[in-house]
C-alpha cells in the first residue's frame, strides 16, 4: 500500500506499517494521511487518481471535502480516542491560567525581577485573581472530550451546567456527579451562557455552529464570565470577542484556537486578560504517537476490509 502524508509525524507511531511504503508521491498514494492544518480540497483530491482512503489525524475533519470524498467512493476516518485527554487536560490549564492570570503575572515577575524598579509587586491585596473551586463550568459540547474535562473540574469543586444536542446517558452522568445528583446538569443554549463563570467550547465544528457564540451570545454571558475554546475557532465571532473583551462586556478568554488560522487577530496580542496558545491541544508528545498508532489501526482495518474496526467519519 502507498501512503502519502501531508506532514512529517513521528516515525516509531507507524511502526505496524512496515512494509508499506510511507510517505509515497501524492499521485501515486492509495493512502492519505492529512492533518488539520492542511486543507484536503476538491482539487488536492482529484490529483490523487488512485486515492481510496483518507486517514485523518486528529478528532476534527473539517479540512477535508467530504463531497469529493463521496463522490469518489473515498472513505474517511479519524483518531478521536488518543486526543480525549490531552485537549481536556489543555483545557483546564487554560481555565486555570485566565483566572489566575498566571501569564499575566510570569511577565510581571520577570519584568520586576529583571528592572527592579517601578511599582511594588509583592503585597497582601496586591495580584488578586479568583478560584475555580466553587464556580460554575459550562461545557458546550458533551462528548468524550467534554466529559473528560467534567471530570478534572468537578475533582476541583465545580458545579458543571452542559449543553448538547442529545443528554448524557445515566451511567456517564452517575459517573461524574459522583453521587451528588446536583453537580452535573443539563440546561438549554440560553442558561448555559447565563449562569456560567466559565464557558468551554467542546463540541465539533460544522456549518450549522458557525459564530454559535456571537455578539448576542457574549452579552448573555456574566460580565465575570471566561471564555475558552479549544474546539475550533470558528466556533466564535473573533471580532465580536475582541470588542467583548475590550469593553468588560466578558472577563477573559483563552484560546487554543482561531477563526483565521493561522491568522490571530492581533488585538487579541494586546489584551492582558487573553491566554493564548497555538492549537496544541493534542500536542503532547504521548498523544502524537498515539494519533499515529490509531491512524495505523484504521489503514490496516482498511487492507484487511475490516470496517467495523474504523473509525469512519465518511
């Protein structure tokens, strides 16, 4: 089997796929191992005449042309296991970094430290910042990713309001609430945005969740509200947050991701109540191998046609 990758990924993740040629020229490759930072389109695809399989590395999809996929027959597949607990675990960092103003504050004792001057940094009332034990987490998008991070924040005492399109089964929901029927709820769009002191973004990104948080959306949130999205950015109306985050209308956000990637807004640069960090939430490199070993499981499962062994998303 000839296989093309769109990007350089760790050697030893494809270990299994010895005596397949990797990294083979584009025309020729039966396989295609994309990544989300390079966009498969429609004329990428038409220039691969031999190309039956599209093994996507990572969770989201989205750079792929699925109507090209299917009119050529083309399957897709994709890696959602391995990325669980990496972007959860990135996630709650960021919550905690925006609260905390963790950044903030490493540039202030750097700067102090290396000046020595200039207003005093150390004091009682001095760098105050607000807890996330007792606050409430809104999770939009309670998926595998969502419920992960569920879990790391009611294990710090917070309540956990979640919207979706479908509810949790009771056995997920008797997991998290650990025996505390009120921990964990269900609320609709409108509440969630109303009564959370955090708002995290899980949830897949398609045409119909475009902006799903607008300008309307931000002036629903608590003006003590923080914002963090390390789904997709174009989830959120990166304008209308920057104007949001300008005028208090919202406390903070962090960002793993953004609506013009790899375009930032630069305004967002300048704002001390923003964390921002580049679409690392799978990056670790434990996760990295692990996405390679479950693209291998879906190329194999594709030799072997085992599809109830793939993860098809097309």
């Amino acid at each position: 089997m000839k296989i093309a990758l769109t990007t350089q990924l760790p050697r030893e993740g494809f270990a299994r796929l010895e005596g397949h040629t990797l990294y083979a020229p584009p025309e020729e490759a039966e396989v295609l191992v994309s990544t989300f930072d390079k966009r498969v389109s429609r004329e990428m695809i038409a220039s691969m005449p031999n190309l039956r399989l599209i093994a996507n590395f990572g969770a989201g999809y989205n750079n792929i042309d699925p109507d090209a996929c299917r009119e050529r027959g083309i399957r897709v597949t994709n890696t959602p296991q391995p990325v669980i607990e990496p972007t959860a675990e990135l996630a709650f960092a960021l919550m905690i970094a925006v609260a905390r103003r963790i950044v903030e504050f490493d540039g202030r004792v750097r700067g102090y430290g290396l000046q020595g001057t200039g207003e005093p940094l150390f004091g009682v009332m001095n760098n105050l910042s607000h807890s996330l034990y007792g606050k409430t987490l809104g999770i939009l998008g309670m998926g595998r990713i969502g419920q992960a991070l569920a879990r790391r924040a009611v294990a710090s005492g917070m309540r956990i309001l979640y919207h979706n399109r479908h509810k949790i089964n009771d056995d997920a929901l008797r997991a998290l609430n650990g025996g505390n029927d009120e921990m964990v709820k269900y609320v609709d769009f409108q509440t969630l945005l109303q009564d959370s002191d955090f708002l995290s973004l899980n949830l897949p990104y398609t045409p119909e969740v475009h902006h799903i948080i607008g300008k309307p959306e931000l002036g629903m949130m608590k003006r003590s509200a923080y914002l963090i999205n390390t789904a997709r950015g174009a989830h959120v109306d990166e304008a209308a947050l920057v104007e949001a985050l300008q005028s208090g209308i919202i406390a903070g956000a962090a960002l793993d991701v953004y609506e013009f990637e790899p375009k930032i807004d630069e305004r967002l640069l300048t704002l001390p109540n923003v964390v921002l960090s580049p679409h690392t939430g799978t990056g670790t490199m434990e996760g990295r191998i692990a996405m390679c070993e479950n693209v291998c499981d879906n190329i194999l499962a594709f030799i072997e046609n085992q599809p109830d062994k793939m993860n098809i998303v097309v």
